[in-house]
C-alpha cells in the first residue's frame, strides 16, 4: 500500500485493520483459493480500479504509519504512564 499498489490478502487480523476492503485491496477468506483467483484476475483486468485503490491504499498507509503520529502516540502514553507511578 504505501508503494501505491492495491493489496490482494486474507481476511486475516492485521489485513482487516489495515487493508479497506473494495477501497484499498480485495481481501478474500483464508485457504478460498478460487476468491483469491477472482480478486487478482479482478485487479489484472482492471487499470483504473489498480490505480484507484493504489491511490487510497497509500493515503490510508501514510494516515496508519507516520512515525510523527506513532511518535505522538508513545510520548502520551508514557507521559500518562510516568504521572500515574509518580
């Protein structure tokens, strides 16, 4: 995603949290090999949709991992971590 591809996967935890399913990738149920086939002839036959799910695929991805964001985060918990010990 953050390299501007659309993503084919798993319906599996990190993927469902990650991947917006018909916005950024096409996520199928594990071992459903003949889904897995569909969503990539799907994406294959497809250059627009590709470039469409790319597009909001590294949107979503810089939105999830800016390390400045992550940075922020982890500051504040340990912030509210520290005043509650102290």
């Amino acid at each position: 995603m953050a390299l501007g591809l659309p993503v084919v996967g798993t319906t599996t935890d990190g993927a469902l949290e990650v991947v917006e399913q018909g916005g950024s990738g096409i996520l199928v149920p594990p071992g459903d090999v003949a889904a897995l086939a569909a969503a990539i002839e799907e994406l294959a036959g497809g250059p627009e949709r590709r470039r469409a799910f790319g597009a909001r695929g590294r949107k979503r991805a810089e939105a999830l991992f800016d390390s400045r964001i992550g940075a922020s985060i982890v500051s504040r918990e340990i912030t509210a971590i520290l005043s509650r010990v102290t």
